[in-house]
C-alpha cells in the first residue's frame, strides 16, 4: 500500500481539508491501496480540525470531524512515497527535517503543475504503480529545470472566516481533482454533491 502524506502547519485546518478531499476523490475513483495521511509542521497534537474547516469541506460533501491532529515526525515522512505540501515552507520543513524525501517531496500545486507539462501517465498500472510513476515523473520534470508555478502557496485560513475557509476549500478541492485526475484517471468535473 502506497501513502500520501499530506502536511500545512497546524493540521487543523488545510491538511485535513485536503486528506479528507483526496480520500473521497480516490473512493469515488474506486482506486485502492493508497492510503492518505496528514501532519503538521507545528501540529497541535490531537486537536480536532477546526470548526470552519470541517463546515467548508462538509458543505463539499465530505465529513472530516473524527481528524485529530499530530505533528509531523521523521517517521511519517519516511514512510511516505509522496509528500504533498500545501505551501513552500511545509516542504522545506519536511526536507530540512528528512533531506533523503526531496525527490518525492512537492507542494501541491507545484506537482499539478508539472504533471500537466509531461506526457499522460500510463494508467494501467496498480495505483502504486501509477503513484509511483507520478512522482518519477514530476522529479524528473523539476530536475530539468521546467518551472514550477510561481505562487506555490494554498493560504492559510486561520484565524478568519467561513468565507476564507470556504474559498480554501474550493481550491482545494480543485487541485486534489487534478491531482487525482492526472495520476488514476478522470474525475467527474464539478462538486462531490
């Protein structure tokens, strides 16, 4: 089984959106084996996400209430095949902290961004296999110097209102449906509901 390990800061409020997204994505795919993960860089350990968040994404049709949150360990990233960062710091942080991850280490928009430059992956494979190609692919395509976006950041809703949650929801979830689109196949345009 392949693992995804999804990391913001506290992991309250954009990590759990977007694990609760990427799991409801890969079920809805019927894609098995990959199992999705989150942390955070300064994880308020067992914390629940945070009120706004778990209304933003219901309101997108997915329940991520049981989350609790934990702070990111060696041991998580170690273990994970890809690590998806929700800003450029968070993939600093993961790097710094377990330098050996690098090459499977991207923000989110980044790897979008240079899956959608390469050639369509080849979807026979296993979901591992095709996890595994992805993350190839896109490491090969930062190391040849294609550029990746130029605001790499998802922003942080904290400390502010539905609607910013909201709009860091539908965001998102519309790179999750890239992401998903792009490495095991398509995905139904439009809202879960």
């Amino acid at each position: 089984m392949s693992r995804v390990l999804v990391v913001c800061t506290g992991n309250i409020c954009r990590s759990p959106i977007a694990e609760g997204l990427l799991r409801h994505l890969l079920a809805e795919q019927g894609v098995r084996g990959i199992q999705i993960e989150s942390a955070g860089v300064s994880g308020l350990e067992e914390s629940g996400a945070t009120s706004h968040a778990v209304e933003a994404v219901r309101e997108l049709g997915v329940d991520i209430s049981p989350h609790r949150a934990r702070r990111l360990a060696r041991a998580h990233i170690e273990s994970a095949d890809l690590v998806l960062a929700l800003a450029a710091e968070h993939r600093a942080a993961v790097v710094h902290l377990y330098p050996s991850a690098a090459a499977r280490t991207f923000t989110l928009k980044e790897i979008v961004h240079l899956l959608k430059q390469g050639q369509p992956l080849d979807r026979n494979g296993s979901p591992d296999q095709r996890l595994a190609a992805a993350v190839e692919l896109a490491g090969e395509l930062r190391g040849s110097g294609i550029a990746g976006t130029a605001h790499e950041d998802v922003e942080d809703p904290l400390g502010l209102g539905l609607e910013s949650y909201r709009a860091t929801a539908w965001e998102l979830e519309t790179l999750c449906r890239q992401f998903v689109d792009l490495v095991f196949g398509s995905v139904t345009a439009g809202r879960f509901l």
